[in-house]
C-alpha cells in the first residue's frame, strides 16, 4: 500500500486548464451540489429533532424556515436537489453504457437543466399556491 | 534478484486490493444513488402534501410504520451514499496525505453520528 502511495502518479481533475463547456460546468456542478446537498441535509435532522422535542420546539423551527430568507436559501437548495437527482439519472444512464456520443451529452445535459429548473418551479409553486 | 520478485509480487496484491476495493465503492455508490431516486421523489412529495400542514399532521404521518419506514430508508440511504459521494471528492482534491485520512474518518464519523440520530429520532416519535 505504501509503495503505490508515495509513487508520483497523475493527480485527477486539473479544473483550471479546461476550457469551460456546458458538459464540464455540469460536471461540476453535480459535485458542487452533491456537497452542498450533504451540509444542507442538517436541516433535515434539526427538522426531525424539532419534532421529536416537541410542539414548542417544531414551531421555533417552522418560524425560522419560514422567513423571507430561509425560503431564498430554500430555494437554492431545491434546485440543487432536483439538479443532483437529474443529472444523477443521466449518470447512471452513462454508467450502463448509453449516451455518451457528444451529441447525446449535450442533449441530456439541456434535458437535465430543463427539468430541474421546471421541477424547482413547480414545487415552489405548489408550496405558495397551497398557503394562500 | 531474489528481493526483486518479492517487490512484483507485492505490486500485483497491491493492485489486486486496490482494484476489488475500488470496484465495490463504485457499486455501492450507484446502489445508494439509485435507492435515492424513489425515496426522494416520494419525501419531496409528502413534504408538499402534509408534513408543511404543521405539527400534529406531522406527528400523525411519522406515525404510519410506512412513513417511519420510508423515512429511516431516506435517512440511511442519504448519509451513505453523501458519504461515498464526499470521499470521492476528498480523494480526488485533497493531496496531503494526512489530511485526506483525516478528513476521510472525519467524513464517515459524522455520517454514522447524523444517520444512528435521525433514526432513533424517527423511532422515538413512531414508537
């Protein structure tokens, strides 16, 4: 194990010497959304914890995610949820042997930013139609 | 001549070690990517149908063995495959040596921690 470890070898993604392309920001956006969507699943433990302390608790919880700027940053997540779950598809899609000629890349790749900009849409949409 | 064969043949196990380990987190990573799809799909919805109504109708839904199912799969899952997936990153960005094993156990450690809590969270509300 040490012998290979310490053996210079080609370190991966040198992201600054690529020209920017529609595939590569995806590429990179998947990752980036991946981490973000990793810290942004606190929320979702401190949502359950609230629950689980009780009624007092859940509303300083539903108060807090309920201002205007919980919603922006809300928001931001939901699209990278809905991102991260498309361009996964796409992934495993690529993992199974389909798609990966340019064109289909690049088919796939608008699909994807259509449908998560839609379904971000829509969910917010929902959420705003059914409290009025 | 002797010590030169000793060091090929420890090269190939490397590899051989290297490369299963590999292959099973690649297979587990699309395994946990493909078990979120459903899970997310069906929390995003049930959040916008009932768990956004307030405290007792959430109660009341974590209370359903398939809620309380669903949503320790959700937990697992979520914290498993977040933790692969930020390994990936870890492994490929981060280039001092003890950093990456320090920040690779780091990663796992907080994944087990949050994932065990939001279980018995889940478990405690439905029990």
């Amino acid at each position: 194990m040490g012998k290979i470890m310490s053996r210079q070898r080609p370190l991966s993604p040198h992201l600054q010497i690529y020209k920017p392309q529609l595939t590569s920001i995806l590429s990179i956006l998947h990752r980036g959304t991946g981490i973000v969507l990793s810290m942004g699943s606190i929320i979702l433990v401190v949502w359950i914890i609230s629950l689980t302390l009780g009624k007092e608790t859940y509303l300083l919880f539903s108060k807090v995610v309920n201002h205007w700027f919980s919603h922006v940053v809300l928001l931001g997540f939901t699209f990278g949820l809905f991102y991260h779950l498309s361009n996964g598809i796409r992934h495993l899609f690529w993992d199974a042997g389909y798609g990966y000629d340019l064109k289909h890349a690049y088919i796939s790749g608008g699909a994807v930013v259509f449908c998560s900009l839609l379904l971000t849409i829509l969910t917010w949409s929902i959420i705003y139609l059914s409290v009025i | 001549m002797n010590s030169n064969i000793d060091e090929k043949f420890t090269k190939v196990e490397d590899m051989k070690t290297l490369k299963t380990h590999g292959v099973g987190h690649w297979k587990l990573q699309r395994i946990s990517a493909i078990a979120m799809i459903p899970l997310v799909i069906w929390f995003t919805t049930s959040l916008m149908l009932t768990l956004m109504d307030g405290y007792e109708q959430s109660i009341e839904w974590l209370q359903s063995p398939f809620n309380a199912t669903g949503l320790i799969l959700l937990f697992g899952t979520l914290y498993f495959h977040a933790a692969s997936g930020l390994q990936v990153v870890i492994e490929d960005y981060v280039h001092h040596e003890g950093l990456k094993i320090v920040s690779l156990i780091l990663i796992k450690l907080i994944a087990i921690v949050l994932g065990v809590l939001s279980i018995l969270c889940v478990l405690k509300i439905f029990l």
